[in-house]
C-alpha cells in the first residue's frame, strides 16, 4: 500500500470504505478503502489500515457497500454546452419510434403558444435517423406537428437537420438552391426540398435562427456540466469552440463560469477550425488562435486544442472513403452527398491539413480530429506523421476521434506515430442505423474494420474516450459496456442488445475500457495533479459506482456492466453529486 501522510493535513477528511479500488490502470488487489483529505487522496488501502489515520483526522465515513471507486471520469469528445441547451429545447433524445418522436415535437410546439412566443422557432435536437426508413422526415410531416412556425431538428449525429417547409421559405431554400461545397440538400425527383439538410446544408436554415445570447449558453452550461457530473464525469473536453450546426462559439459562456467557479478548471476546450481554410489563410488562424488560447486562459478556461473536422457520417455518405460507397437502390435519399467520385466528402483538403496541423503543432495546439472514413484517418494520421517530423521537439499531444472505418494498414500506426485513439465506445454495436445503412452503404469487408479498439490497443496505440453527448449518452458505464461487449447496453434497448455483436474481436476487457476513460482521457487532457489515478497526493477526482463490475465480468456476466450506476461524485475532494 502507498501512504502520505501530510504533516498538517488540512480540509475535511473523507474514508470510502468496504468497497473494490480501481487505480485508473488496474483493479488494485488487495485495497478497498480511500482516504480524502482536503482536496487530496491521503492514502489508499485497506479498511483496517486507514480507519486508524481517519479517526484522528475525524474522517466522516462513507460505505461503499461493495461498490467500485474509480478516478473520476473525463470526457475527451463532449459538446456540453450544446447537450445543456438542448436539453432546455426539444429533447427528443428519448423517443424510441418515429410517432414518439412526432409526438414530443408536437407537445413542445403546443407548449411554446400564446402571447410570449408568437411565431416562435421549434428548435430541438436527439432524434434517430434509425427510427425513420431514408426519405421518411419530410419538411411534410413535420408541418403536421409544427404548422406555420419555423422548425430546426438537428438529428441525433449532429450531422443533419430536418426543417419544416416555413423553415425553408423563410430561409429561401428551393430546388433551384445548389448544395454548398460541404453539404447537400436531400430533395424529390423533381429536385424540391425534401427537408432533411446535411452538413454545412444545415447553415442554409442555421444562419436564420434566432441567435443564442451568452446567457443562453451559460445556461446550458451549467446544465450540462450538472449532468455530467452525474454520472462520475469531473472533467473534459469541449469539441467545438466555434460556429457550428446554428451554434456560436461557447467561449464567453465558459470564461464567465469559470471566474465565477461554477464549471470546474478541468473543463477544457477546442478551437474549431473552419472548413473554408485554405493555405494562404493558415498563418492568420493560428495567430487568432493563439491570442483566443490567451483570452480563455486569463479567464482559467483552458483551450489548448484545435478541432479539425475531416469528414462526415457514413449514413449520409459524408464520410471520406478510399473506395466509393456501395450502391444501394433502398437508400435513395442524398445519394449525391458521396461527392463527384464516390467516395465522400473532405471538408478540409490534405494539403490544408498538412500545413494548419504542422503551424498549430508548433504554437503549441494538440490536434483533435474527427475522423470517421478511412480516407479521413489516413490522412489525418499522415498529418500527425508530417507534424512529428517537422516538430520532432514538440510535447503535444494530438488524438483522433470516433474512427469508424480504419483501413487495417492504418491500424499500427497509431502507435507508431504517438497518436490517441479517441473512441466513442457506444457506437460499435450493431443497432438499427448499423444495420439498415451503414453496413448496406460500407459492403460487408469494410464494415469488418469498424471501431478497431482491441487492434489499436495491441499494436501500441494509446486510448481514450469521450461520449460525443449529446449525440449519445454521457454515462461512462453504458460506452464501457459496448466496448466490453460490442452489443448495445440492455437498460437503454432490451431488444437491440440480443443483436449479435458488431466484429466481437475488437472487443476490450473492462480494465483498458475503464483505464481509457479515467487516466488515458486525463493524460490526453493534459489534467495533472494526479487525475484520472488513485494514489496517495492525487486530487481527489472521484467516482462510485453502487455496484463493481468486475465481480460480474468474472462471473462470466459482463453483459451486467451496464446495470452499474454512479452515485457519487467528487471534483477535488468535495461531493458535486450524491444520488445514493
């Protein structure tokens, strides 16, 4: 066991006991009790070997009951401003079918009637593409639920909006309107509207939207850091800093709750670099990157990194491919969004991506891709290769999120050029979309390389993870399940999750799962002070779970993981959520 005892231990003193350990990398052996003093761990052990220094600290004592105490989780790939305002809009993140989801925008339009809201917008966001059949949102049967009031829903990639036909006149959009270079307009035959907008198509209607104050998103914020403190999450990563989907840039609502305290230091933030750059107009964005990195920092609001978005989504034939998409008659609607050859679309060319990643490695930005074809992952590794090469000095620390389809050359390479694999864990399992689009679209070998986690671990990569909420949920044990099992989580679909697992040798054992979302998250994060380990003098970053998986795993039931819950929640040493 590893003791520190400071010799004026200050703050109040915490035992966690009759519990099981786990120390960000491994399920310690033999400890099962955790000593918080302060803001700090004080010491890690046993029951007996810790109740002695807490009674002289006058330790308050809290029973695990069996439960498991990890590092608190960070979240490397979060959007928590836009999950707290859409939580406060149109949430139709629980609708489970297509008349659910009617419905919930039909009571949320009924709701917002009346003096105070005369012509108001429907905006919301969270609905499944995999609950409607391609073609079936219409700007039609939304007008049914909306009537003449505006509506925006981004669905629930974030990669699509589905508008009512008010929201297209009143933005002008026609079947004369041509798709933007990023985007693409799903239409009719005769090339109308179809009401479905992809990509930068979603700026079409976007850039009409009442625009949200800095208030609004301070709001947001604060529910959504609220959230996610509630299942163990005590720091992370804001994706996009920027206009994004009708959003703005969210750095003015983190730099006035971080001087008021109420969002943790451990929020942090990247930059989003727009998909209009060029290399001319490289050295003018790092230089306002920098002095915004400056603006953040004085505030205590740490941007260390820029978000590279590489490509789209596979559904919508956005995502950059090295061969074209596969042919499929069934899947008519946005055909054309695969690009000129085929084979998808990249929003920011190689050379673009070679000379921005290059500049901003060398003013000090970590580099966060989203990289979801195997077009897209290849060339942002190739960018990381180039970056190492021309800054072999440099100590940043760049990472590649969501990593749908990687083409097997590309797996090694990971490790070989130092780059984090940031996976949303969630999304490896064969649900509805996997089934009814993706695969159809991918052809039966590619769709074989999907979400490579166990591979990636094997060939030297290093991990993270992050949730992509509010794309998906932000609980750690729902994403530490798929990776574990590769099938969807039983206690958010009881039926999804008897499909068969999605490529179940990728699968990872529950420590490296676990290790990713707590140390390998806060390594990538650059959280120092000892988070995402529990160890004698680490900040005292914690969470418990009401139950330890790993009893379960050895059982042979890790299809249980995802029964686990958090309650408990500590962000140096002091309680931010209780729901024992």
């Amino acid at each position: 066991m590893t003791f520190r005892t400071p010799t004026e231990p200050t703050g109040r003193a915490i035992l966690l006991h009759s519990g099981a350990v786990f120390s960000g990398t491994e399920l310690s052996i033999d400890a099962t009790a955790v000593l918080i003093s302060g803001e700090k761990i004080l010491a890690v052990g046993t029951d007996a070997e810790l109740r002695p220094q807490a009674r002289l600290l006058d330790a308050e004592e809290i029973d695990l009951q069996g439960g498991l105490v990890t590092p608190g989780f960070v979240d490397a790939h979060v959007h928590a401003v836009m999950g707290g305002v859409e939580r406060n809009a149109c949430d139709l993140t629980q609708a489970e079918t297509a008349e659910d989801t009617l419905g919930t925008i039909k009571q949320y339009a009924d709701s917002r009637t009346g003096a105070e809201h005369p012509a108001d917008w429907i905006i919301g966001a969270g609905w499944y593409k995999g609950n409607f059949p391609p073609g079936a949102a219409t700007a039609e049967i939304l007008d049914a639920v909306t009537g003449e009031r505006p509506a925006y829903l981004i669905n629930a990639d974030h990669h699509s909006a589905w508008v009512n036909t008010a929201a297209l006149r009143l933005a002008g959009v026609t079947a004369s309107t041509p798709d933007p270079e990023d985007g693409v307009i799903d239409r009719l035959p005769d090339g109308t509207p179809l009401g479905i907008l992809h990509e930068g198509a979603m700026d079409l209607v976007g850039r009409h939207l009442p625009e949200f104050s800095t208030r609004q998103l301070a709001e947001g914020l604060l529910v959504g850091g609220e959230y996610l403190h509630s299942v163990g999450v005590t720091g992370w990563q804001e994706a996009i800093l920027g206009d994004y989907a009708g959003y703005p840039d969210a750095s003015a609502a983190y730099r006035e709750l971080r001087e008021l305290d109420l969002v943790p230091e451990t929020a942090t933030g990247a930059l989003w670099v727009p998909r209009d750059l060029t290399v001319e107009t490289v050295p003018e964005l790092v230089e306002q990157f920098v002095l915004r990195r400056k603006e953040n920092e004085a505030a205590g609001f740490v941007t260390r990194a820029a978000k590279l978005m590489v490509d789209g989504v596979p559904e919508n034939r956005t995502a950059a491919m090295l061969e074209k998409y596969c042919e499929c008659e069934r899947l008519t609607g946005g055909s054309s969004n695969a690009g000129p050859d085929g084979r998808g679309l990249a929003y920011l060319g190689r050379e673009v991506l070679l000379a921005v990643g290059v500049a901003l490695d060398a003013a000090g930005f970590d580099l966060h891709f989203h990289a979801i074809g195997d077009r897209a992952v290849r060339w942002a590794l190739d960018t990381v290769a180039a970056v190492r090469a021309a800054n072999p000095e440099s100590a940043a620390r760049h990472h590649l999120a969501h990593l749908q389809i990687v083409h097997p050359e590309d797996v090694p390479r990971f490790g070989q050029t130092g780059t984090t694999a940031n996976l949303q864990a969630l999304w490896a399992c064969n649900d509805a979309q996997m089934a009814d689009q993706t695969v159809p679209l991918l052809g039966t070998e590619r769709a074989s390389w999907q979400y490579p986690f166990r591979s990636i671990e094997a060939a030297g990569g290093r991990l993270c993870t992050g949730s992509d909420w509010p794309v998906s949920t932000p609980d750690p044990w729902q994403a530490i399940h798929v990776a574990v099992n590769r099938t969807y989580p039983q206690v958010l679909d009881a039926a999804v999750a008897q499909n068969a697992p999605l490529e179940p040798r990728e699968a990872l054992e529950l420590a490296s799962a676990l290790a990713a979302y707590t140390a390998g998250s806060a390594w990538q994060l650059h959280l120092d002070s000892g988070r995402g380990r529990i160890e004698a003098g680490a900040v005292a970053d914690l969470a418990v779970a009401d139950r330890n998986p790993f009893d379960a795993v050895s059982a042979g039931h890790s299809d249980q993981i995802c029964e686990t819950r958090n309650v408990l929640t500590f962000l140096s040493g002091r309680v931010v959520y209780d729901g024992r």
